[in-house]
C-alpha cells in the first residue's frame, strides 16, 4: 500500500469516527430532551411552553378569550383524553383558529398536554391504594353512600354528586373527607321543619331568605316554604354524613372505597385502556 492509499484510508476512518460520534450526540441530545419532559422539569417545560405559545389565545390559566375557548373548566375539554389533546396540538384543528404545533416536538407537547390536565384538576395515574370493585360493593352496600351521594346516575340526591369528585382530590384528601366530615369546609347539616299544621319534613336547606326556604329531602324531593307557615326549624349542628367511619370501617375497607372513588373519575390505571402516541385512552 502506498504512503498515498493510507493517507486516504485515514481520511477516511477519521471521517467515519466523527459521523459515528455525531450520531451519538444526537441521540444523547433526543434522550435529554425527552427526560426534560417528565418529571418537575418536564411540568416547568409544559408551563413555559403554554405561557410561550398559547396563552395570547387561551388565556394564563386557560379558562379563554374572545380568541379562543376555556380548555380548563368547558365540558367539551374536559372529555378529551391525553391522546387526543395530543393530537389537537400536534395538528391544530382546520378551519379554526388553532394553528398546528408540530415544530414543538413530541417530548415537549407531551408536556404541555400534561399542564393542561393539572389545570383541569386532572393529574397522572397512580397505583390505587386498595380495590376499586370491593369499594363500589362497600359503596352501595354496607357503608350505605349510596343513600346520599350518586354516582353515574344511581344513588342517592341529598349529599353532593361523587362521579368526578377525585379528579380534585387526592387519596388522602378523599379519606379526610370520609373520616372526618365535620372538618371540610363546606358541610351539609339535617334540618327538621315543624309546619303550623303539624307537618314533619327532614332533610337539607338548600335556599333561604327572609321570607321563606327551600328544603331537599332524602328521597331528592323540593319543598317550598313560606316563613309564615314554619313553626319551628332545627338545625343539626353536625354533618348529614356520618361521622364513625373511622372506627366502623377497617383500613382495606376505606382503602377500597377511596379507589372506587379514585377509579370511577379516570384518576386510576384503567383495565382496558390502550395508548396512542404515548399516552393511554
């Protein structure tokens, strides 16, 4: 081989060298990109991201402006799952005013949806502390929630309406709430009205003026009364909702009842979930 030929082969191996090495870069560069995106830091990068790019249109906290929609709170928005934000970003919506964020880059859009949701009161899946089909018998069983409280449509009126209730609330948040219900900030007390004719009527005041009020009763009825025509009002000075849960349920139980709570809202690993582009629908 002459001094000439190995001069080339050199040239050669070295520019291979430098291309492999440069591949390696790069794929270090998409491995820290992507690991920026999870985490605290992939939450900073969402939010800086929609304060950069979407907040002239949808406003700092996403509830909207006359340019475009409230994505937080808008029931509509509230039903997209993660992939299909994901895509609505992605590719914008035609013949709308939502422009296509393609240039963002997977990683990074990943992480605005993920902003997005925590806006919503939506935020990732976590392992389920206890059974979620035990907590739903315990829940129209035994523990008798359901006399008060609905869920998709069964159950009872006279507490408030449980079905999306762990999207804003945490595992613990929601066993305070069943423990110890006399220390939440809203509380609905009983109420019994003696009418002037001697009629009886239990239940929840839900409206009241100086004039007359509103009574709901267990089985979800309205009655209207006159002032004139109550001879006495005695307010609980409790909760409607009982109080031993802590000692009359055992820890697996109330672990139960928290995940059949937590499940029924989307909060939870779903059985039959599939994944589009990374996320789980």
């Amino acid at each position: 081989m002459t001094p000439h030929t190995e001069s080339k082969c050199g040239l050669r191996f070295v520019g291979v060298f430098f291309l492999i090495f440069a591949f390696l870069l790069s794929l270090q560069g998409q491995n820290t990109k992507s690991q920026t995106t999870r985490g605290p830091a992939g939450q900073q990068v969402g939010k800086q991201t929609f304060v950069s790019n979407c907040v002239g249109c949808h406003g700092l906290d996403g509830t909207g402006t006359d340019r475009a929609p409230n994505i937080v709170t808008n029931s509509q928005a509230q039903k997209l799952s993660a992939a299909e934000m994901f895509k609505v970003v992605l590719r914008g919506v035609p013949g709308t005013g939502m422009p296509a964020f393609s240039q963002l880059g997977t990683p990074t859009i990943k992480s605005v949806v993920a902003y997005v949701r925590s806006l919503q009161g939506k935020h990732p899946s976590a392992p389920l502390p206890g059974d979620p089909k035990t907590g739903e018998a315990l829940f129209f069983g035994d523990t008798r929630c359901s006399s008060c409280h609905m869920v998709s449509g069964k159950g009872g009126f006279i507490g408030p309406e449980l079905t999306a209730y762990a999207q804003t609330h945490t595992a613990e948040e929601i066993e305070a709430a069943i423990t110890t219900p006399d220390q939440r900030a809203s509380i609905r007390r009983n109420a019994t009205i003696v009418t002037t004719t001697g009629e009886r009527y239990e239940g929840v005041v839900r409206n009241e003026d100086n004039f007359s009020l509103q009574l709901q009763s267990p089985d979800g009825a309205f009655h209207f009364f006159s002032k004139t025509d109550v001879k006495s009002l005695e307010r609980g000075q409790r909760s409607i909702m009982p109080s031993d849960y802590a000692t009359r349920l055992s820890r697996t139980q109330l672990n139960d009842l928290v995940s059949y709570l937590l499940s029924i809202a989307g909060n939870s690993p779903g059985s039959n979930t599939k994944k589009v582009d990374g996320f789980e629908e």
